[in-house]
C-alpha cells in the first residue's frame, strides 16, 4: 500500500519526508545507561486546567504559506510488544476506556504522569480528562520520545520506557484530515472533537485548542514557526479511541523491527506501510 505524501507526491515516500535511510548494522547494539544531564522536561503537572482564549499567530521567523492543516501527521509512540493488543482489538484505547481487555503489555507512562493525566481536563472542571483521549505527537522528535531514545531521565516515563532501547518502539503515523474525516462519520452527533495543544497535556502552563475552531487556529500557529520547539512539545488528543484503519504508516527502526511487524499485521484486511527510517530513532545530537 502507497503512502501518500505530506507534500503532495503520490507513490513512494518522497526525500523530504523519507530521506534515504541510513544502513543498518546487522546487530543491535547494546543499550546505554540513563543520562540525567539530558532530560527536558517542563514544570511539575497539576489536576487544575483552564481552557485559554482563542489565540493569536504572531509574526513566525519562518512560515508555512498555503497551510494545509489537514496534511498535518501525528504520531502514536508505542512499545513493540504491545502492537499485537492493539490489532486484537483494531483500535488505540484512551488510558480511561472500558474496553480495555488487558493493559498494554509496556507501560510507557510513569504511574505519577498516568495518574496526572487522568486528573487534568481538557476545557473545565466538567470536561474530558485527557486520560480520555488518546495521545499522538506531532512531531517524530517530540521531546518525551527523545528523551526515550536519549536514554534521559525523564519523570514522565515509566521504569519499563527508561530501560528500553529506542528500536524496541514503533510509530504509528495517521493525519489530521484522516482524524477529522473519522470523526465527521461518527454517528453519535455529540461526539467530541480532538483538542490540540501546546505543551504536555498535563502541565498547567499549557494551552488547549479543544473546540474545531480552536484545535485548528493551535495547529495553524504550530505549524507556523519552524524555528520554535513548541510543535516538539505538543499533543494532538483523539476522544476515546482511534481505529487502527486511520494508522497509513508504522515507522520502525530497521530491516530486523520491519521483519518482525510484518508478520503481526499479515492477517489483516488492512495493512499500512511499514517503513525503515532510522532517524526517526536515532537521539537528535546523532543526526
């Protein structure tokens, strides 16, 4: 199945998006201890949120002009082994979820930062947590998954994510406008729409676009300033569940993780693209 590309190429995956992959050693090698000098993380999470006013774009150092919000990818961080779970069950669960059948095998969030998230709410004391939802990036080198691939300590991540090497993980890759698409041909007319945001879902300091107006005013100021880290820190939150047919990529980090994914999705009617993109999992200082 062709991948069809941000900047608007059909067929292969194009240079800009997929530069050529580096080679890749036959063996892995070991993984390093945690570094604590290296880990970002922002102030200390609180349950109290407050949605913000609408905001403005201001003069970006580099814009995007003609911007396709809908183009924008997201994506899902998750651990190797918990892929067979969430094909079992042809969907990616919110934390909160009543169908969960059994938790993810690898627990990447800390107990503390999982607690956080289920504490802390998305527009007002009456709204969704944003444990309800489920979290996608929307950058490949968000600053919780280089902390991963760093090996940093990072209070956010569970002893398990500290302890794995960054090609034990796989990236799941879906679209705004995939994402939007779904939700438009949801039958539940009060079915609530994705919010954005700025930073950590679970931090106070952080802005929340929660409504469509506002989910798409947020992402039109991220994805306006190229020289910002803002869009490294941002989330994108999908209420209560995501099913795997919007997922149109799973990047991975060598020929190995390939050949052992491709198997699992074989029964599958649909199948994404599982691509080999090693700088996707390689810490930043290495690129």
């Amino acid at each position: 199945m062709n991948e069809e590309c941000i900047h608007g190429l059909d067929g292969e995956l194009c240079a800009l998006c997929f530069p050529p992959a580096a080679p890749v050693a036959p063996t892995v090698p070991a993984a390093r201890a945690p570094r604590a000098s290296r880990a970002r993380t922002p102030e200390a999470p609180t349950a109290l949120r407050t949605i913000v006013a609408p905001i403005t774009t201001g003069t970006a150092r580099t814009k995007r002009h003609d911007d396709k919000v809908g183009e924008q990818r997201i994506y899902h961080l998750t651990h190797i082994r918990n892929l067979p779970g969430i094909l079992a069950t042809g969907r990616l669960l919110a934390d909160t979820s009543a169908d969960w059948a059994d938790r993810p095998v690898v627990d990447i969030s800390s107990p503390e930062n999982r607690n956080a998230r289920r504490d802390a709410r998305v527009s007002g004391a009456d709204s969704l947590a944003v444990a309800d939802h489920v979290p996608f990036f929307l950058s490949p080198n968000a600053l919780v998954w280089e902390n991963i691939r760093a090996q940093s300590l990072d209070p956010r991540l569970s002893d398990d994510a500290h302890g794995a090497a960054a090609y034990d993980f796989v990236i799941l890759v879906s679209t705004v406008k995939k994402v939007l698409d779904a939700q438009a041909a949801a039958a539940a007319a009060s079915a609530s729409h994705f919010a954005v945001t700025d930073g950590d879902a679970a931090f106070a300091a952080t802005r929340f676009g929660s409504t469509a107006d506002s989910a798409d005013r947020m992402l039109q100021t991220l994805r306006a300033d190229l020289d910002s880290d803002a869009i490294l820190k941002a989330e994108l939150l999908v209420p209560g569940e995501v099913p795997f047919g919007l997922i149109t990529l799973i990047g991975v980090a060598n020929d190995r993780v390939r050949d052992a994914v491709k198997p699992i999705l074989a029964t599958l009617s649909h199948k994404p693209k599982v691509a080999v993109y090693p700088p996707w999992f390689h810490p930043t200082e290495e690129l």
